[in-house]
C-alpha cells in the first residue's frame, strides 16, 4: 500500500541554522510534491510545489528537493527564525490517484531564540 | 474576509445525533474536499467533488456523506456520530482540473464525539 512518511521525531533548533525535513514515500509514482505549514489550530497553508521532472525549487529562505529515485524529498529552511515555528507537511499527487493529494503525518519544527 | 469559510468551528455532540458540518468558499473553485485529521495520522481524505454533479468517495467515507449544493458550498454529514469520529475536519478547495494547484484550506472544525 501507499506509505508516506515523514521525520517522526520533531525538530528543534537554535535560531539562524538550518532545518531539514525529509519526506519518503513508497509504492507511489507522484506527478508532484508540495510543502505545507499548519499553525496550531488553523488549516494548513501552501508553500511550495515540485514537480516530478524538477531538481530543487526555491522560494526566499526555503529549498525543497525531489528525488525520484530514491523516492524522496527534502525541505530545508535556511537562516531559521522562530517564525518558523510549525507543523511542516509533505502531499503528493499522481494522475493516477485523480491528482488528488495524499498527506504525511508531518513534522513540528520549534526554533529557539 | 476569509476565501474558505466553516460552520461551526466547534462542537460537541453525542453518540447517535446527527451532525452537518458546512464549508462555503468565494474563491470561485470547482474543486473541493472534506479531509479529517487526527493526531499522529495526517489529513485523511473523506470525499470530494469535482464540481456540482460530481461527489466521490475518498480513503474514509464511511459513516460520512456529503452535499454540493452549489459550487460554492459543500456540507459533510454525520448521520449517527461516534465516539472514533472525534477529530479536526478541514475543507478545502482547488482550482485546476489536473489538481495540480495548491489546495486552500478552511480553518477547521474541531468536533468533540461523546
């Protein structure tokens, strides 16, 4: 069956490093991959999509990878600030699951001052 | 005001009652979703529907059902709560027919099941 995973641990770091979160998935073929943050209490928010032919995409302070091969993703967050504090959740979607999303449990990144 | 709205934010309720949860959205989408999510489990997909005379079923529909009555506006039912249903239920709505664009998602429904 189709497994994504996501850092089971939560991740807390020192303010100005950099915090990297990895995405694995299984038994998926996805046509993309896109990055959300959810806040405590509120849905998540759309930050950033790759799509299954691309490398890295960038956006400000934030770098997602895609490999296809090892069939997983990296999401970084440079110079970290405690802003950005949040839940962080992968999705993929394929044309074969209708292009409909399929989430991780995602990972809580916690930034100290 | 906000693009993808629900009604009501909480509630609590008891085994056996009926329960409509309401998501209404301007962001002129045809697409939309009904996820629910639990700690530990991510979003999990109940159902969605393409546009107005399209509802399909996703991963955990049963013991839910849903209504699109207008494309703005898309309801999810409880027809006999439980205990297990108890979770945060998130809309959301999507623009491209290939759904590869972002979902946006409403501000949630924490629903309490006693």
């Amino acid at each position: 069956s189709q497994k994504i995973e996501q850092n089971s641990e939560a991740l807390n770091i020192q303010e100005g490093k950099t915090a990297t979160l990895t995405c694995n998935y299984t038994n998926y073929s996805p046509a993309y991959l896109q990055w959300y943050r959810q806040d405590p209490g509120r849905g998540p928010v759309f930050l950033l999509l790759i799509r299954e032919n691309e490398k890295e995409k960038r956006k400000e302070r934030l770098k997602v990878t895609f490999d296809t091969t090892l069939k997983q993703s990296l999401f970084h967050i440079t110079a970290s600030q405690p802003a950005d504090s949040a839940t962080y959740l992968c999705a993929l979607g394929a044309p074969s699951n209708d292009y409909k999303l399929s989430f991780g449990a995602g990972t809580t990144v916690t930034v100290r001052a | 005001d906000a693009d993808v709205t629900q009604t009501p934010r909480n509630r609590i309720t008891k085994t056996g009652k009926r329960i409509m949860l309401e998501c209404s959205q301007t962001k002129g989408h045809d697409r939309m979703y009904w996820y629910r999510q639990d700690p530990g489990l991510g979003l999990r997909l109940i159902y969605y529907s393409f546009d107005v005379k399209d509802i399909n079923k996703g991963e955990i529909s049963d013991g839910y059902s849903v209504s699109r009555q207008a494309q703005a506006k898309f309801s999810l039912s409880l027809e006999s709560a439980i205990p297990n249903q108890t979770a945060l239920y998130f809309c959301a709505t999507s623009d491209d027919l290939s759904g590869k664009d972002e979902q946006f998602f409403g501000p949630g429904t924490r629903l309490t099941v006693l």
